[in-house]
C-alpha cells in the first residue's frame, strides 16, 4: 500500500513541477513546433506630408511577429530600417502620390506579411 501512496505522491508531483515550471516562451515554443505559427501583421504610419515638397517623412512601424522589415517607398528607393525617413521630391505642379509598402518577416519562420499605402506629396512652391 505504501508503495502505490509513493507512486502517487511521485506522479502528482512531477506533474505539479511540469505544469508550474512551464513559462509563457515556453507555450510559445511549443505551439510554434505543433504548427500553430503566428504570422506577421505589417503596419505603419507617417507623419510630415503637409509641407511641399521636398519634404521628409517620418514612418512609425506598428508590425507584430516581425523581426526583418522591407520598405519600397515607391520612388525607386528603399530600406531595411525599423522606422526609416525619407525624403520624398515631387517636381509637377499637382499633389504627386507614391505607393509606399512595408514587407515584415518573422526570420524565425520566414512567415511574411506585406501593408501599402498611399503618400500623398504637395508640389514644391
């Protein structure tokens, strides 16, 4: 009888350490090997395009589950920057729109997410 009473005080403590001593990173790694991976959520905003050009804007990037960011500003240039800025030039006498995109990676999973949006630049006066 005392042998069962050792087994299950033995099985119940064990399984108090298993479950206790599991951290949050620890479910985290464990989801992400059962296949459950969290893909990446690209997202930014900017601020400065109210002056004309040519005028520097700043991006604020909003991504989640990223770690490796591509941007295309839509003017032939780009960057690998968390929060680039940029100068934008617009040589017309109209409000000139550039297709800026951000592409977030998780390099952990090579999982990938991509955001466009359109910044509107004034002429220069």
């Amino acid at each position: 009888m005392n042998h069962v009473r050792s087994s299950i005080t033995l099985i119940t403590s064990l399984a108090l350490i298993f479950f206790l001593g599991c951290t949050k990173a620890d479910e985290q790694d464990r989801d992400n090997t059962a296949g459950n991976l969290t893909h990446p959520i690209a997202g930014f905003s900017y601020t400065g395009n109210d002056k004309p050009a040519p005028v520097t804007i700043e991006f604020t990037n909003t991504s989640e589950y990223a770690d490796r960011f591509e941007w295309n500003f839509g003017d032939g240039y780009t960057s690998a920057e968390v929060n680039p800025v940029h100068t934008f030039h617009n040589g017309t006498n109209e409000p000139k729109s550039y297709l800026v995109t951000l592409k977030a990676t998780d390099s952990g999973s090579g999982l990938s997410n991509t955001r466009a949006q359109s910044v509107k630049i004034l002429p220069s006066k």
